[in-house]
C-alpha cells in the first residue's frame, strides 16, 4: 500500500534517542542528495565520515549487486572468499599481519580492547589490565567503548562502569606519563579526534606514546574509525605519522555507506584470539566484505588520494574566504576531507545553530561538540559541488550572524 513516511513518525514510532533534522532525504547521487518533495542538497556531511565515494558510486553500486546475486551470508562456520579478500587487502596495505572483520566502529573497537585486555593476561598476568584513553575522545557505544571514551556524559547512569579505565589529556605526554606504568595494557588514541572536535594529535605526542607504551610493553591501540581510509590523503592518518600501532580498528568510510568495521593487528597479538575467544554473527559477512573491499580498492589509489589533499585546500579556502567576511570561525582545522570550524568565542556553543539554516539554504554538514562545524565529505566530492556548496554555507552563515 502506498504511504509515504513523515518526520513526524520518528517521533511516533522511534525510540528517542536522536534527534534527526526536518528534511527526509530519499534519493542521492555522488554528493547530492534530495528529499521527499525533490528538493536538492550538497552534501558535506557525507553520512558522519561514513560516504566515503559519496552516494551510490557505480563501483560499489557494481559490488554489492554482484554479490547479492552470489552469496549474502554465511556465519563464521564457514568462511567467504569476499572476507578473505578483504582481509589479505587490509594486510597488505597496512602494517598489520592480521585482520578482524565486524560491522561497526563500536564492535571493532571492543575487539581491540578484548584483544588487548586478552594479551596482557595471557603474557604477562591479570594484573596488568589498565587502559589508557583521553578525555574528549569517542570510541563508540557498547558499556566497555563508552567507558574507554572520554565523554563521561555516555557512560553515566548505566550501573557499574567497567573498571581499570584511565583518562589523561589528549596531546599531553605528562598527563600519560603520570598514569602509565606496568600495570598499563594499552593506551587507545585517535589521531585525530573527531567527536572530540576534529583535533589532529601532534607528531611529537603519538611519538611520545610510542615510546612510552614501549617503554612500559604496552599496546599502542589507534582508533581510525573516523580519520582512516583515505579521509586524511593517505589510507590512514598513521601513515603521515609515520608512527605504527600494535592495534587499528577502521569502519565508517571503510564501507561507504554498508555497514563494515575491521581490526588490523600483528602476528603475535593476533594469536591470543585462539578459537571462541571471541566473535560476531555478522563479522566478515560477504555483502559487507564485497563493499569494503571495492571502496578499498578504489580509495587507496594516488588519484583519490592526491584528490583529497586539493580538496582539503579548496576547504579551507572557502572556509577562510566566509570566515573574512562574518568572523564566526576562531580556527580551521583537520587533516584531508575531516575539517572541523571552531566557533569564534562570542558564538561560543551555537555551532549546531547553523545546520537548520544550512539545510534550508541546501548544504548538509555536521558538528562535532558543541563549538565546531564539522565537514566530512566524499573523498571524491565533485569541485563544483564544493563551490556550489560554500556558496550555501555562505548564505546560512549570513542569516546565522544576522540572528545571533
Ligand atoms: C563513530 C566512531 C566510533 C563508533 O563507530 P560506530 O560504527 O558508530 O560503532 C568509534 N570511534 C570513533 C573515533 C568514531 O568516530
């Protein structure tokens, strides 16, 4: 029967736990999109980091078609030649000897903790279980990454929080320095905060917990869930770094849009997960691994890549060309295609204010806290869409400022 969905049904049928905005969006191509009533919007908001090729790229379009005619799923009693791809992909590409196949950043990360947590029993003895995060930081919503992020306000008023969990000050090697020790499993960081409000760390504070979790034999767990796979121009922000993990988990841009998430590890920390440790129904399921590997295949190529770097310029160009002419912007930061505005202090806390305007003059961006406009779009977002859409962000600016 024909019925058409409304916005108010979300509010009817949904649990409450978001708050979407008016506009629903049925229909998109590259970094367009358009709503119930044909209305057209740029997208800069690119799903949070996850549209990675933008809407219904043919390359993965192609992907998921083909192997939806071939084989969906299986379980992990027996194995698909879609994961195994991915997987030797992901090794191949990366300094990981292992991979982990899952559906979400959240799972990927438990994973990594689990592993962790695991390795350090295992090698050493139970007492070594303190994990090391940062205040700000987000690493999902399963009990155990919610307790590890540092966004206390996630983890309240849910019982017990799981214990032996630690929160030093996010580029700030002497507040690890004061917490580390032997009893340290591991320290889990982004490289970039992105929740947290699209903070890059510094070269000298990842080299710094490098040192220090070699130091202490610690594993160092970097969470590239949102700043990996080819959004900060090259496949991962490690590899700007130039400073390796233990321990990566990948999902959001790792699928494009189909829900995907990995953890990548070496040889010698990979074999504490011996048989049952742990899983995931869905993990390494055929659709989900056919995707990935085609958005793999297609971001880690110098094209993309090198694509990303001059529309990062082109950002921050229009970015500062707006920010010239109404002052909202205190900074422009980011790395690649995650680039994050901060509020100039006397619009301190109303970055989420521009996002119904900007919807109304047909942009779609993001936040990131409650200070930063947050932009994470296609890594192949057309340049004319980028013009197209500052010129956009521009008008709602304008009536932001005029309001304010
Ligand atoms: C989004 C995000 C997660 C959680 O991913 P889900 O797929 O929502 O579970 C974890 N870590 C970081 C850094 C993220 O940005």
């Amino acid at each position: 029967m024909a019925y058409t969905p409304t916005r108010e049904d979300f509010d009817r049928y949904m649990v409450p736990n978001y708050a979407p905005q008016k506009v629903i969006p049925v229909r998109g191509e590259g970094s367009r999109l358009w709503d119930q009533e044909g209305r057209e919007y740029i997208d800069f908001a690119g799903g949070i980091a996850v549209n990675s090729l933008g809407h219904c790229h043919p390359v993965l379009v192609n992907a998921l078609r083909e192997q939806a005619d071939k084989l969906w799923h299986l379980s992990n009693v027996y194995t698909n030649e879609p994961a195994l791809q991915l997987a030797k992909s992901l090794v191949e590409r990366t300094f990981a000897d292992k991979a982990y196949l899952c559906s979400s950043g959240g799972e990927a990360n438990e994973a990594a903790l689990k592993l962790a947590r695991r390795w350090a029993h295992d090698t050493h003895g139970a007492h070594k279980d303190k994990i090391i995060s940062f205040r700000q930081s987000f690493h999902g919503r399963t009990f155990f990454t919610v307790s590890v992020g540092g966004q206390p306000k996630y983890s309240q008023g849910f019982g017990p929080v799981p214990g032996g969990i630690l929160h030093a000050e996010f580029n700030n090697l002497d507040s690890v320095r004061e917490l580390i020790g032997d009893d340290t499993c591991a320290v889990m960081v982004e490289p970039m905060q992105g929740e947290g409000g699209i903070l890059p760390a510094t070269q000298e504070f990842l080299e710094g917990l490098r040192e220090l979790c070699d130091a202490h034999d610690a594993l160092l767990i970097y969470d590239e869930v949102q700043s990996g796979m080819g959004r900060p121009g090259t496949l991962f922000a490690y590899m700007r770094y130039g400073v390796i993990p233990d321990i990566l988990t990948s999902a959001k841009s790792l699928g494009g849009g189909f829900p995907v998430g990995a953890m990548l590890t070496t040889e010698a920390i990979a074999k504490v997960f011996t048989i049952g440790t742990h899983g995931s129904t869905y993990g390494g399921n055929a659709l989900a691994s056919a995707v990935a590997l085609a958005a793999l295949e297609t971001i880690d190529t110098p094209e993309v890549l090198e694509g990303v770097q001059r529309r990062h310029e082109l950002f921050r160009e229009h970015l500062g060309a707006i920010n010239s002419q109404y002052g909202v912007f205190q900074e422009v930061r980011g790395m690649g295609l995650l680039i994050g505005a901060q509020m100039a202090p006397q619009y301190e806390g109303r970055a989420k204010d521009i996002l119904p305007l900007a919807i109304e003059e047909g942009v779609m961006a993001l936040v990131a806290g409650p200070n930063v406009l947050r932009m994470a779009p296609s890594l192949v977002i057309p340049e004319e869409d980028i013009v197209e859409g500052m010129a956009r962000l521009e008008r709602a600016v304008a009536r932001f400022v005029e309001n304010a």
